[in-house]
C-alpha cells in the first residue's frame, strides 16, 4: 500500500514539475532535465517493483532489492532537484539568497563604449565584484538591476526599455528601472536594484539600500 501511495505521489509531482519545466530555462533546465530524467528511472524500478509484489512471489529479494534501487535513485534525483532549487532559485527567486553587501565596488564596463561613458537609454552590461549587473542610463540619471532576471534567469541586458522598464527577453517580465519592483509576470519578485555614482577611476556601485 505504501508503494502504491509512492508512485501515486511521484505522479501527481511529475504534472506540478512538468508545469515548471516549460518555464524553465539555460543551465537550470538542463539540471532539471537530469532530475525528470531520474525520477522516471525510480517511477518504472517502483513499478516493476509492484508488479513482482502483486504476483505474491514466495522469494520477494527481487521486489525488494528494486524497492532499495528506486531509493537510491529517488535520493539522487532530490540531489539535483534541489539544486534547481536551492542553487539556481528556479521558479522561487533567483536573487533569493543574493547577500545585500551595502559597500561600493568599481562597475567594470565593457571596454568598447565610446570614451567610457554609459550609452543612452541602452541596456548595457558591467561586471560589479562577482555580480553582473544591466546599467540603463536616462539623461543624467543612471539606473542599474542585476542582470539575471529574478524569474527564471534571462538576460535583462537583451531586454527593451518600455515605459520606465527593463523587459526580460525570455517571457517578458517588467522590472521598474529606478527600483527593480516587477511591474508585470511571470516573474513573482522584484529585481534587486543597483545605486551607482562617479568614481576617480570611473564608476561604482553598491546594493540599493531601500
Ligand atoms: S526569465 Fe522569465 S521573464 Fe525573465
């Protein structure tokens, strides 16, 4: 009774994993790919498992042994699932366990911009420490977001300026420019926003505080 209950489970969760599947994208999906791949492996060994069991064999090591390997495999299958989780944030935040670090670093831009400077109204790459953030500059006022969309990791960077937004390229979240609050889905969370000033050696940047 209790496999039947198991692979009931393993099939209702297979529908909610499929629905966050067809969202899911880049290195996050092929990680989740590798953990669908290893649930169906454990869901046929539960089966197979079943099915000797309900024959009544007189010699269940068969059955049983199967039952130990569909553990195993369920175990690794959790491994990668929750790193699609817990790693990547996929379907949570991505930006979920991104420290707030309030000190200001160097904005590292890309070395072709005519003299230095942050291209108009253009979404535009630049590394901050380990972090890579979208800078969009508007007249003197200079906004930044990190650069992987909070929902499922696009590019912000390749993403359109619509009505004081950055769009995400990959579903079409919006994020307001000056604060990173999402202003439209699938994405669930806001974007976490960037304050950057003149520097001597350029420009620098830290977490918004707000
Ligand atoms: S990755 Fe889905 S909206 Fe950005």
């Amino acid at each position: 009774m209790t496999l039947v209950l198991g692979v009931l489970s393993m099939a209702a969760a297979a529908l909610a994993g499929l629905a966050d599947y067809t969202d899911t994208d880049g290195t996050a999906r092929t990680r989740a790919t590798l953990h669908a791949t290893l649930m169906v492996v454990a869901l046929v060994v539960y089966l197979v498992s079943l099915v000797l069991r309900a024959a009544g064999p007189a010699d269940r090591a068969l059955p049983v042994a199967l039952s130990i390997v569909g553990f195993l495999v369920i175990a690794a299958a959790a491994y990668v699932g929750g790193e699609v989780a817990y790693v990547f944030g996929n379907m949570v935040n991505r930006h979920a366990w991104r420290g707030a670090g309030a000190k200001w670093l160097s904005l590292e831009l890309p070395g072709d911009l005519p003299g230095g400077e942050i291209p108009e109204a253009t979404p535009t790459k630049a590394k901050l420490g380990i972090n890579t953030l979208v800078l969009v500059r508007q007249g003197e006022a200079i906004f930044a977001l990190h650069e992987q969309c909070a929902h499922a990791g696009g590019p912000l960077s390749q993403g359109a300026i619509v009505d004081g937004c950055i769009e995400c390229p990959w579903h079409g979240s919006r994020f307001l420019l000056a604060n990173g609050h999402m202003r439209r889905g699938p994405a669930l969370y806001d974007q976490p926003a960037y304050e950057v000033r003149r520097s001597e050696a350029g420009w620098e940047a830290r977490r918004s505080q707000s």
